[in-house]
C-alpha cells in the first residue's frame, strides 16, 4: 500500500505517519520503519527526507 500510495501522490504529497506507541503490542517502531524502507527500496535519500519529515514540516509550516 505505501509504494502505490508514493507511486500516486509522488514523496511531494505523502508522509510517514504510524500510531506508534499504541501499536507496538504488534511492532516495534524499527520494524515499522524498515517496512516502510522496504516498500520503497529505490527511493533517494532526498525522498525519504520528504517521506519521514519533509514534506510533513511543509505541510504543517513547521519551521
């Protein structure tokens, strides 16, 4: 689902977000990490920026 998503949006319009700690009973947050890094194995560092902060501290105006 996130490579479709990244694949729709592009890394301009899509962010990670997880329920992290609630959803730990299942996960570790690494593990959520690493599954994400796997969804989008040939993303440049300059994507993933976008994917794990970028594009989020954009949208939010966050300075």
């Amino acid at each position: 689902m996130i490579r479709e998503a990244v694949e729709m949006f592009g890394f301009d319009r899509s962010m990670f977000a997880s329920n992290f700690p609630v959803g730990n009973l299942s996960a570790s947050l690494t593990a959520i990490v690493a599954d994400v890094l796997a969804a989008v194995p040939k993303a440049a560092e300059s994507d993933l920026c976008k994917l794990f902060a970028g594009t989020a501290q954009r949208f939010y105006r966050i300075d």
